[in-house]
C-alpha cells in the first residue's frame, strides 16, 4: 500500500518558531539533513502591499522559517520576484521584508539583471518544452515555498503551487497567462523545479477580490507539507472550496506532482472539518459590488496585472460609494477574439491586450498593466484617451 502524504496544520502561537518546528515536527522532519546546505524560501511578495492584509506572505512568518532553519545549522537565502507591474524592492520595502534585510538576512531579488539565468528543458512538458530561470534556483539545496493563503480571480485560490510562477522572469509571467494559462505552465515548471517543502501561511489570509483587492481573514493557522499538492489540497478544503474543482490543483493531481485526494492524506494537528471557513469568491464579490451582469468582462486569459488593475480600482469606487455610477460603462479587459457583445453602454477597453478592439470602444486604457487611476478617472469623468 501506498504511504499517505502528511500534511500539518497547527494554530499559530506568538513564538512563530516554534510553530513552525512543531508542524515540521509533525512531518517527521530529519533536520539534519539541512545542516550546512543552502535553503531558498521562497515567499509571495508580488506587490507593494503593507504587511498582514493576506496580499503577500507575512514577514514575521517567513522570519520565523529563516530562524528555525537558521538554527538547524542551514545557509538560508531569501529569495522573490515581484508581479511584472513592480519592482521587487518597492516590493519588499512595502510590505515589510526591508526590515528582514536589515536585520542581515540575505534576501535576493530575483528579477536582478546581475544575476546569472540559465536555459532548463522540462521533462514531459505538454506546453511549456523549455523555461529560463536564475540559476541560484538550480545551486540551492532546498527550495522551500512560503505563500499566503488567498482567493485568486485567475485560479479560485494562490499557494505554495503558484507561489512557485515567482522563479521565472516576467516574459514567462505573461507567456503563463497570455499563451500558456497559468494552471498548464505551473504544472509544466513543477516537472522540472518542485519545492522540496512548502510552508502556508494562513495566519491573515484573504478572500474576495483576490489576489490584490480582497478582505483580510484571520485564520490564525500554519500549514505545512513534502507534497505540495497535498498541502495545496488541504489548505483549499479549509478555505471551502472542494481541491479537484481547482483547475492548477486537478492538473498537478493527474501529471502526478502530487496527490489532492483528500482520502489520501494524513492530516496531522487539526481536525480539518472543524478548521473549515467558507471563503468568498472574486466573482462573488464582485456579483455583490457590481450593479449589472454586463458591468464587466474579463477575459479567462487576463493576466494578474489587469486582473488587479481592476478589481483595484473598483474596490476604491465601493469605499467611495461610487460603484452605481458604473451603470452606464462596461469595462473590458484581456485578450479577446471577439469583444463581448454590449448592448447600450459606454465601453472601456482596459490594458494592451484590448488594443487590437480600439475602434469598438468608446475609452481605452493603455498599459501592460494599466494603471487603474485611469478607470476611476473615466468612471469620475476624467478620460484620459477618449478614443
């Protein structure tokens, strides 16, 4: 019979540290074996957000990984790239890990152009043959992923699976959702560069408007795996929703990257039914917000950058109380063959990808990603390229 993946989950204490040891304890963890090698954490800090909101992974968590890996005797790097909008030092400077490089922790950022980046080929790949990634990736030990848990409008959730997108350079990022879809290119670079332990954060995690424009939700938990998947699975379920109805999730389950049955799972530390809290969706969120069906379209193949553009700029509106002035503007964005057919309202074609429709909009927003000042300006007003 097979041996069941562990999974660990454990309630968050003050000492971060030694939550984290006792869920890895719970792994059966030899931490010996790290002792001497070089460890990358790899966190989810992909934009200039401020720390504990569930945007970006927390900080003091991923001091806490540092610490204890640190004191098992490990050489620990702390390594990311932010979202193609971004720089990974606005980034990190924003959202709190600035202060993480104060202290001396080594932190790289992966979109350095000093960094040397080398060509891999992917074994079994079905749409990705090739990938470039830095080639610290490769010389590491260990490769340890350290999301925040969140809704995400793309992908229903982002964890330690997509966490992993943030190793590749930002003409792949937008090849992943453009070209590829961003479930089919994770799970073609997991064939070829896997996290050897993931490590989620759902101390504050965040539902709604994911993966940039949602709420915070204090779950107050850690969780831990070998099995990415399994993790994956598992921190889905206790988020509400059902971890083969997530497309990257079902995908990584039948290319065997992991395992997502539930049934073949040890989950350790909690009683998983008792821990489940039901996360909204971005698209119910915004079926609450939004005044009609027609006020928004978003292409399945949109990118993280509009996707938050977006969403963004119409959460500002409803803490302003001006989303009823959307009723007469439908707002496009992402890559379509053919636009959406409006009856009566004013169209907003929003990004680059919208630009070869110009002519069949009323304003287009130019930008790679937009900037959603931009929006609201229209919305309030203020177009800033009529067409």
């Amino acid at each position: 019979m097979d041996t069941k993946a562990i999974v660990a989950v454990k309630k968050a204490q003050k000492n971060l540290v030694d939550t984290i040891e006792e869920v890895l304890e719970l792994l059966e963890i030899n931490f010996r074996q790290y002792k001497g090698k070089e460890v990358l954490i790899k966190p989810n800090v992909g934009v200039p957000a401020p720390p504990n909101k569930g945007i970006n992974t927390s900080p003091q968590v991923v001091k806490a990984v540092a610490d204890l890996f640190l004191k098992k005797g490990a050489k620990v790097i702390i390594g990311e790239s932010s979202g193609v909008m971004d720089t990974t030092s606005t980034c990190f400077e924003k959202s709190g890990f600035i202060e993480l490089a104060k202290q001396g922790y080594h932190m790289v950022d992966l979109k350095d152009k000093n960094l040397e980046y080398v060509k891999i080929n992917i074994p079994n790949g079905k749409h990705l043959k090739k990938i470039v990634i830095p080639r610290i990736i490769l010389e590491v030990d260990c490769i340890i992923s350290v999301p925040v848990a969140k809704t995400h409008s793309a992908e229903v959730v982002s964890l330690s699976l997509k966490n992993m997108k943030g190793i590749v350079p930002d003409s792949f990022k937008k090849k992943f959702h453009l070209i590829y879809g961003v479930h089919n290119a994770v799970v073609d670079l997991l064939k070829a560069i896997k996290p050897h332990l993931s490590i989620i954060d759902c101390t504050v995690a965040q539902e709604g408007l994911g993966p940039i424009a949602g709420t915070p939700v204090e779950m107050g938990l850690i969780a831990a795996g070998i099995d990415p998947v399994a993790v994956d699975a598992v921190v889905t379920k206790l988020m509400g929703f059902e971890p083969l109805e997530v497309r990257i999730i079902k995908l990584a389950h039948e290319s065997h990257i992991g395992t997502a049955d539930l049934q073949q799972i040890d989950i350790k530390g909690i009683c998983l039914e008792e821990e489940i809290r039901k996360f909204k969706t971005p698209e119910e969120v915004l079926k609450e917000i939004l005044p009609t069906a027609e006020t928004l379209f978003i292409s399945p193949k949109t990118c993280s950058g509009c996707r938050g553009c977006v969403t963004g700029a119409l959460w500002e509106l409803k803490n302003k109380n001006l989303l009823k002035t959307l009723e007469n503007y439908t707002i496009i964005t992402g890559p379509y063959e053919e636009l959406p057919y409006i009856k009566e309202n004013k169209v907003i074609l929003m990004g680059n990808c919208t630009k070869p429709h110009k002519e069949k909009g009323d304003f287009f927003i130019q930008g790679c990603p937009p900037w959603p000042g931009d929006l609201i300006g229209i919305i309030l007003g203020e177009p800033v390229s009529k067409i």
